[in-house]
C-alpha cells in the first residue's frame, strides 16, 4: 500500500437538520451537533499520524476537521472536492415540489444521463472532471503516506464510484452519515475501498 486516504462527509448543519438544501452554492456553518460530531472524530483518531488534511472550500468541511488543524498539521483547501452545485434548488426545502425534482433528476442519473442537471447546477460528469483531478493529485504526491480528507455526500459517493471504476449510477450504492468514514488505500494506480461509512466515534 503507497496511500491511505480517510475520507469522511462534513458534520451537521442547521440546514441539514431542517431539510433545506444546500450544495456548492451554499456555505452554512456547522450546527452544534455537527460540531460535537467533529469534536467526537478528533477524539478517536487524534493519534492517527496523518501527513496532510485536505479539506473542501467551504467552511463546513473545514470545521469538521478543526482539531486535526488547530494541532498543526498541514492543511489545504481543494474547491474540487466541492460538493455538486444543485442550482435554482439550493436553499430550498424538501417540499412534495422538490422531491419530485429530485427524484425525475435522480432517475435520469441512474439512466446514464449524467449530463443531467438542473438550471445553474452541475451535473455528475461536471463534478467528475475536478474529481479526477483530485485523484490525479493523490497519486501525483507520493510522500504523504496518510491523509484525511473532508467533504461533501453527493460528491463523496460520485468519488467513491470513480476510484472503484463503478459507474456514477452506483451512487446510491454508497452509504454515507455526517462524519461517517470511507478508508481507501493506493496501490500503484489502484485504489480499494477498505472500511464503509464508518460511525464507530459516534457511538
């Protein structure tokens, strides 16, 4: 094994826990349960010898993972684990309207149309270019042995079907909770998912 990555979602967010839907466009603060979800993380895997944390550009992620920086390990924000931008939806509560959107959109994605999007969003192959290009980076940066990485849902499980060579209409296939970890190692060019949405620190 060359790499390990720990990658796990943001904590809560107000606007998670009120159904209100955010995406790349909106950049909401942790709620005080999202804040104990990352406090719990920390604790359990303080002591893991992580060489880097990489982070999304927006401060959810950031504050989910606070502690491993405020210890001092090196950090960096990468906009292209941003999460997928949901356009016009985004600030939107999941009313009966909104489902309906998402299910006929959800529906054209497990059809293969991952062109698909709605107006002022992204869609799945939108989201897949700056997705390969992180995985071009992980494999590009050899000497960082054990690295955290923190984001976001949609965009976790579309990176999780990349590296796996799923197509991206297996999405659903990978579960995911607020600071529920995926563990992925590197070997050579292949990547292997190792541990699945991990919630042991919540407990």
């Amino acid at each position: 094994m060359d790499k390990e990555l720990y990658i796990i979602r943001h904590g809560e967010t107000e606007l998670n826990k009120k159904g209100i839907i955010q995406g790349r466009g909106i950049d909401s603060d942790l709620n005080d349960t999202g804040r104990a979800q990352g406090a719990a993380f920390y604790a359990m895997y303080k002591d893991v010898p992580f060489d880097k944390v990489y982070t999304s550009a927006l401060k959810r992620t950031q504050q989910t993972v606070q502690g491993f920086i405020d210890a001092g390990l090196p950090w960096e924000k990468l906009p292209e684990i941003d999460e997928l931008a949901w356009g016009e939806c985004e600030g939107k509560h999941t009313s009966e309207k909104t489902v309906g959107a998402f299910k006929d959109i959800t529906e054209k994605w497990q059809a293969g149309d991952y062109d698909a999007h709605f107006n002022g969003g992204e869609s799945p192959n939108d989201v897949a270019i700056r997705l390969k290009d992180f995985i071009s980076l992980m494999e590009s940066r050899p000497a960082e042995k054990l690295v955290l990485v923190c984001m976001h849902g949609r965009a976790l499980r579309l990176l999780l079907c990349l590296i796996s060579n799923k197509p991206m209409s297996d999405m659903y296939d990978f579960p995911h909770q607020n600071t529920g970890l995926y563990k992925v190692s590197l070997t050579g060019d292949t990547f292997t998912i190792t541990e699945t949405n991990n919630t042991d620190h919540l407990k």
